[in-house]
C-alpha cells in the first residue's frame, strides 16, 4: 500500500501517489514556471533546485511580481 504524499500549494491542500519534483507540481497544478518566485516552508527555493522531489508536508508558495507605481 502506497501512503499518499501530501503538500499544500498556495494554502490548498494536494495529495500525490508518488513524489513529484517542484516542477512536476507546477505544472500538473497548471502554475506557471516562468516568472515566479518558490518558496517552502517560507524559504526561497531556488530554480536550481525545482528538480527536486517534493517532501511530505511541504508548504509552497507560488509568488508572481507584480507591478506598481
């Protein structure tokens, strides 16, 4: 029996059945992987290494710039 691999992205919860890399769950999540900025757990995660696989209870955000004066 496979024990679902849990993740919150953006404040909402996912479960994956296998480990996904940070890339992987941007785009299954349809997110855009250019011009954004990744945190986890409120740290920086840098594009370097978005081929990484996820953790259990990882918390990720998916920060886009926005413009203004």
């Amino acid at each position: 029996m496979t024990i679902p691999i849990g993740i919150t992205v953006n404040g909402v919860d996912h479960s994956f059945t296998e480990p996904p890399t940070v890339r992987e769950v941007l785009e299954q999540l349809n997110l855009p992987c250019q011009g954004v900025a990744v945190a986890v757990d409120g740290a920086l995660f840098p594009k370097s290494r978005w081929d990484e696989q996820v953790g259990r209870g990882w918390e990720i955000e998916v920060l886009t710039a926005v413009q203004g004066g």
